[in-house]
C-alpha cells in the first residue's frame, strides 16, 4: 500500500539525506566530472558521462573513463583546440551502441555547441515561462545536430517532444543545476533553478516511484515523467529532483 502523502514525504526526505552525501559518488557516473574543477571540463566530463550512462554501472564507469583519457584529462581544450588527426585516437571505442563514430560526433557537436551558441549552460536554459526542460532538450537535440553529421549518432540524445522520457540528460541537468552544499551534484549552472528540474525516469526509478503509488503510466515515456513531476512537485516543488536520490537508491541500493 502507498503510504499517505505526509508520510511518504518524510519517509522519502529521510532517503535523500541517506544517499545524497559524497559516499554515493564512488559508485555513480557522477564521479567521472567530479575529477574536475573548471566549469566547462566539469560540464563536457559530465556530459559524455551522462550520455553513455546505460547499461551496467560499473561499465559505464570504465567506459566514461575511457573516453576521458582519450580527451587527454583536458575535455575543454580536447574539444576546442583538437586536431583532426586527433580524432583517430577513438577508433575502437565503444559503449553498447554508442561507437567511434558517435564519440567523435560528439566532440565535433560540443565544439559547435561552445563555440557559436556560448556553451552547454546557455543552450539549455529553458525559456522563462517554460515550467521544465521538455521544450529546451528538444531545441537542444536540433542545435546539436545542426552540423553535418551520421544519422546513427541522432539516437544518442534524446527528444521529449517525440515521447522520450531523456532520463539522462535529465540525470546531467540535476547534476550541473542541483546546488546543496551536500557534495554530490554540482551545482555551477546559477542561471537554471532546480525547480524546473525532472527526476530521471528509468526502470529502478520508475518502479519504485510505481510501488509508492506515486507513478501510475506503465511505460517509462514523457507522459509517465510529466506524471511523476507533478507528483513530486507536491513533496517540494522548489527541488523535486532531489527525490531521485530516494527512487534511485531505493531501487538500487536495498532491491524495494
């Protein structure tokens, strides 16, 4: 049984506090940008993290660090300032479905991103009246891939125009907007709020949220997040996406 609202509030609240300190960094992708301190290594870091973040977690580590050390530890100077005889260095690289060819998309389009639209946390501001990141992401998608580029690499950024829940460019936007003082996410994006935040909807988030009664759409789409925000909105509508920490660990961590 769902518990009632008052007290799934605190009992979600005590969760938060539970895995939201820097013990949960150690075995989250998260880890790959906090080897960082400059703000655009920070956010292209947790960018590349976020976007290969499927899958097993202790690969998408390995992996995320991996495309780290092919930047040269330097993911700002790599992406600005390479050659292309640099590219070379990723044939071979693979995560799942994302390859070579998607990596060096990636760079390319974080290039264009920095240098003609002023970066990453400009391009994804949402407009003023806009309540979440649904219309933002999906601009975003369109500016990304406004350079040439291979069809198959368009999977890798997803469009919640187009029903995608965009679980972990939403996991990327709680980690550059979130700003607790708790040492998990970042927090360096002060021109975003964290009220227009979503909680990452994956299948332990999703299940968890199911079981609480706070989700009740079956597939993890748009809709099921649109859902799920106005549910957590209630619980604290000035940070809701800190209850990712709850449903993420919940679901991760003690199997609920």
């Amino acid at each position: 049984m769902p518990l009632p609202k008052p007290d799934l509030k605190e009992f979600l609240d005590e969760k938060v506090a539970l895995y939201n300190n820097p013990n949960f960094i150690e075995s989250d992708p998260i880890q790959i940008p906090h080897q960082f301190s400059q703000k655009e290594d920070i956010e292209i870091a947790g960018f590349l993290a976020a976007t290969i973040a499927w899958g097993n977690r202790k690969m998408i580590i390995k992996n995320a660090t991996r495309f780290i050390e092919l930047l040269d530890y330097s993911p700002y100077d790599f992406v600005l300032n390479h050659q292309e005889s640099d590219l070379s260095r990723f044939e071979g690289f693979v995560h799942r479905t994302f390859n070579s060819i998607d990596a060096i998309q990636f760079i390319l389009s974080l290039k264009h991103i920095y240098t003609k639209h002023n970066g990453l946390e400009s391009i994804l501001t949402p407009k003023d009246n806009a309540q979440n990141y649904q219309q933002s992401i999906s601009d975003f998608k369109r500016t990304f891939f406004e350079i040439p580029h291979q069809s198959r690499s368009l999977k890798h950024v997803s469009d919640p125009l187009k029903g995608s829940a965009a679980k972990r460019i939403h996991m990327f936007l709680r980690w550059m907007v979130r700003n607790d003082q708790k040492g998990v996410d970042f927090g360096i994006w002060k021109t975003h709020s964290p009220a227009k935040l979503s909680c990452p909807l994956d299948v332990h988030s999703g299940n968890v949220a199911r079981k609480l009664g706070l989700l009740h759409r079956k597939q993890n789409d748009w809709k099921a997040l649109f859902e799920l925000d106005s549910q957590l909105r209630v619980l604290d509508k000035n940070d809701p996406s800190k209850y990712d920490f709850a449903l993420f660990g919940l679901g991760v961590f003690e199997k609920f």
